[in-house]
C-alpha cells in the first residue's frame, strides 16, 4: 500500500502561515475563497467533508451601534466620535477589542476610529456608527460569558451627550484558519491510508483538492469545523 506523493509533500509547508493570513468572521454557512486565494463573502454550500478539523473559535463577536441625536449636526458628530474614543481607551481594562469589518475583521484604533461611516436611521438629527466588539475566547469560555463581558463593558464607559450603544447578534471567528491546513492534511493523509488498507496490499490513493484554501462551517457554540475542499479514490496499483 502506498499514498500518493503529492499527499506527503502537500503536508511539508505546513508550518509557515500565508503573509495574507486574516481573521475571518464565521457564519452559520460555509465560507471560501475567490480565485485570487482571498476570502470571500459568497457564501457556498452548507455541506461539509467528513474529514474536517473540529477546535474552538478564537474570539465571540457582536455588532455594535452606537447612535446620536444631538439637534446640530456637528455637536452630533463629536459626541459620536467622543463615545467611541471612550470605547476605545477602556478597551483593555474591560477584556474586549473594537473592530471593524463585514467578513474580514481589521482593528477599530485611535488611528483609524473617525473613517467610520456616520449613516442616518430613518429619523430626523439622527446618526449613527456601527462597527464589532469581540472577546477572545479562553479555554472553557462559552458565548454567555463572552456576551455578559461585553455587556457590563457597554454598561461601564461613558457616553458623551445624547448618545447611545447598544449591541445585537454573536457569532465568532477565527484567526488565519489556513494556518491548520497541515493538521487538516494530516487528517486526510490517516484517514487515506486506513481506507487503502482494507483493500489490501498494492492499493493506493489519488487524491484531489489538497491545493485549495481551508474552508469552515460554524458547529454549536463556540465550536468550527476545519476542513479542505478534497476527495480521494482508492485504486489498485
């Protein structure tokens, strides 16, 4: 019985992690990559292979919103700027890290805080600034416990003039998950050779799909599944 050559030194790379590596949020939905090698925010099909990777979230994640409604416009505009800069300094001290981003999440600082967008709700003297919240997630720490932090953090910092914040959905996400494509190979690679092996001496596998990027799917809680878009055939040589 032999494995294909280009299952054994598809796993070599498999220490190095891309230069684009990036935090991605996960939906409830599988997730991929455009042709570039970049993530994506097309969603795919729902179905998974049954080799996959399953570990916990890197962080828990909630929309915030924080709006205005100050009379003048540019009173308006400082009061929102204020409060988020507010969000900002206490940050550290309450566990939690501001971000912005649909799919892909990028760090909310004080360098870059006041690009926000500032949109209307639908009422008159009205704006407001969305942007992420998130908590990483410690060993043993569930959603609840992510989503009360964050809670007495919002309850905690002070809101400049007529401002409000409040925070909605939870979903996680995960840092560079190309970084466990040789754990994922390897899960493929063992689960190949016990395959080829009930057919006896002489069998081997072809196997596709192992130079596509990691693709995930949201489990329970704070739990994802991990896993390369491959198959593999199992022939006699």
């Amino acid at each position: 019985m032999r494995i294909a050559l280009a299952l054994i030194a598809a796993t070599l790379p498999a220490a190095a992690a891309p230069a684009w590596a990036q935090e991605v949020i996960l939906t409830s939905q599988r997730r991929g990559y455009n042709n570039d090698a970049v993530y994506s925010d097309g969603v795919v099909a729902t179905s998974r292979p049954i080799i996959n990777l399953r570990r916990a979230a890197d962080y828990a994640v909630q929309n915030v919103r924080v709006a205005g409604d100050a009379r003048d416009a540019a009173t308006r505009r400082n009061d929102l700027h204020a409060t988020i800069r507010n969000m900002l300094d206490a940050a550290a001290r309450g566990g939690v890290e501001l971000a912005t981003g649909n799919y892909v999440i990028e760090p909310l600082t004080a360098a870059n805080y006041k690009n926000l967008p500032l949109q209307g709700d639908g009422r008159p003297d009205t704006d407001q600034a969305n942007f992420l919240i998130k908590v990483r997630l410690a060993e043993g720490m569930d959603l609840k416990a992510a989503e009360d932090r964050i809670a007495r953090f919002v309850n905690s910092v002070p809101k400049a003039g007529r401002t409000q914040v409040s925070v909605s959905g939870m979903t996680v996400s995960v840092v560079d998950p190309d970084q466990y494509r040789g754990q994922i190979i390897d899960l493929i690679a063992a689960d190949a050779a016990i395959s080829a092996g009930k057919f006896g001496t002489g069998s081997g596998v072809d196997v596709t799909g192992l130079d596509r990027p990691v693709e995930w799917a949201r489990g329970s809680g704070t739990e994802v599944f991990l896993f390369l878009p491959a198959s593999y055939v199992v022939r006699k040589r």
